[in-house]
C-alpha cells in the first residue's frame, strides 16, 4: 500500500466521529488534531438531569476558551467546514440519554441553542421517554412523541444506539427528520443486547435514518482481540444492508477514563442495579486511540475501498444527514 496515498486522503478527507465519550482534557484534544478528526459527537450528558448537564456543558465552554487552538463549538455544518479549514476539532455537544429534558419540552430548544445537535432517546433502561435495550421495552411513550416532535422542529437529532427495538421501531415512524444509530454494530456478528439485528439496520435505512458503526471491543465479534480489520468487516457488514450512503463512523472512543467511570455506565442510573460488564476494555489493535485515525484510512485503502467509499464513511455522509436535520 502506498502510504503516501493514505496519508493525503485522510488529511484532504473530512474526518467525522459519531460518539466520543472520552476524558475530556487538552491531552485528548492535542489526540484529537494528531488523528485528524475534523468533527465529533461529544457526550456531555449519559445520567445527568437538567442541572448537571447545564454544569457539564459549562465546563466544556472553558474547554472551548482554554483550548481554542485546537477545538470550537459546532452549531451547523458549515461549522464542521470552518473547522476543517482552520484545522481544528468541531465539537457537537451530545446526549445518550433524554434525562437532561427532565419533564419540560421548553428544555429541548434551550439546549440546541447551547450547542446540542444530537440527543439519545434513552440509555439502556426505562426513562420519561421510551425504554433503553436493557429492559422490556414498552415503546415511545405519549411524552416521548412530543420530545421527538420538539426535537425535529428545533433541529436535533434522535439518536437509538442504546434504544429497545421498539421505541427504536416508534421514534423511526414518528420522526420527520432523518433519525440514527451513532455507535451500533451488527448483531449478525456477535449477539449481544447492544447490537442491532439485520432487519433493524435495514428499516432505519429504509427510513432515511444513518448508521454509525461503533468500534467498542466487547460488541466485536473477536472482542479485545479485534483489529482495525475486524472493525471495517463490521461496517461492511453493514454497508451490505443499509448501502454506503447512510453508514458512518461511531468509535464510542472512551479515552482516559478509569474503572470508575465504566462502572457508572454498566449500572441503571449510573448506581443501582448492573445492567451488563464489560470486561476489560481495550480498542481494536492499530486505533487504540483517536491519535490513531489515519490507521483507519489506510487500513480501508488497504482492504480495497475506493477513495469515494472511504470519504462518505470517514465524514461525507455524517454532514450530509445533519445538515438533513439541522437545517443548515
């Protein structure tokens, strides 16, 4: 393989990653610009309520004034243009979980206009809104409907990654805006509660709705032991169903982070019952780390993948569904 020619299409490629939920600090964004990300979905709310995420999204903005060599706010997707351009990170504000609405639909423009553009309906159990993945799942209750009404008309996306199949089945039906899995991989490779069976990776794309392909090592078919390779076999896997058009990346990168944090993830509400373990947590050998992007292109150059297919997965596709959603 020509490494030349895989360096010179990740620099002129926009780089998009669908979920980063690392430690948040200057060493991650120096990462960051090392792996050439251009923009990213960042998880400031998992379990939080209105007021912690409020403290968590203030804690970012001096992210953004400390660290504005390297990182800026995403609020459209000229936005993720402009970033390219000065070659810094563009930082899009997430949630995995609809708790930070609490029970006030006035609270979803209040947060899109702090900069949030993608929001995760539930996380893995039951709240106002509809049922996580790890629990009976009762469907998108009659709140629910008006969060993703809420949602679509102010221009924030509703993200399913670890939403039961049928408040996933329900949001897909009752949204008028594109809808996504921004970290899933295929159930068709390992069985796991996380994972989405075909025929869901087939109706979200037959919906309008996007696929982000997660490379977090328990989901992957050869768990810790995966490689760069195993993960583009999984977003082939993928491609195979939804088409090339509507797939992107979704690391789920957790960078930095200690056990404590993956013990608040793994418990319903951050502390009472263990929903799921992960084991040890490693990334696929050759993307241990953000700094290691570049790998990822090189390795689909690699594998065969035509330099039009690797831009749409690595960041095209991403901005097009966005700007879908967004508006603008």
């Amino acid at each position: 393989m020509d490494t030349t020619q895989a360096q010179a299409l990740h620099q002129s490629s926009t780089i998009f990653d669908g979920l980063v939920i690392a430690k948040w600090n200057r060493d991650l964004f120096e990462d960051m610009a090392k792996g050439g990300l251009t923009a990213a979905n960042c998880t400031v709310s998992v379990w939080e309520g209105f007021q912690d995420t409020i403290d968590n999204i203030t804690e970012f903005n001096r992210f953004f004034q400390h660290n504005s060599d390297l990182i800026m706010p995403v609020h459209c997707t000229s936005d993720i243009t402009k970033a390219k351009e000065l070659g810094k990170t563009g930082i899009i504000l997430g949630f995995q979980n609809a708790n930070a609405f609490e029970d006030q639909i006035g609270y979803v423009e209040i947060f899109k206009k702090l900069g949030v553009g993608i929001v995760q309906m539930a996380y893995n159990t039951q709240n106002l809104v509809g049922t996580g993945c790890y629990e009976r799942d009762g469907g998108l209750s009659g709140f629910g409907r008006e969060i993703v009404a809420e949602m679509n008309r102010v221009g924030i996306m509703c993200d399913l990654s670890h939403v039961g199949p049928q408040t996933s089945t329900e949001v897909i039906l009752a949204s008028t805006k594109p809808v996504c899995y921004s970290h899933c991989l295929p159930y068709g490779l390992k069985e796991h509660p996380r994972n989405k069976k075909d025929e869901e990776l087939r109706f979200i794309a037959q919906h309008g709705g996007f696929i982000g392909v997660t490379m977090f090592a328990p989901f992957l078919k050869n768990g810790i032991n995966s490689t760069v390779y195993d993960y583009i076999e999984a977003i082939d896997y993928v491609i195979d169903i939804a088409g090339e058009d509507c797939v992107g990346i979704g690391t789920d990168f957790t960078q930095g982070h200690d056990q404590a944090f993956f013990d608040m993830l793994t418990h319903d509400k951050g502390y009472a019952r263990r929903l799921t373990d992960f084991g040890t947590i490693i990334n696929p050998e050759g993307i241990r780390t953000l700094g290691e992007f570049p790998n990822l292109t090189a390795a689909m150059l690699e594998q065969g993948w035509s330099e039009s297919k690797i831009k749409k997965i690595m960041g095209e596709n991403w901005v097009r569904v966005l700007k879908d959603v967004w508006g603008e």
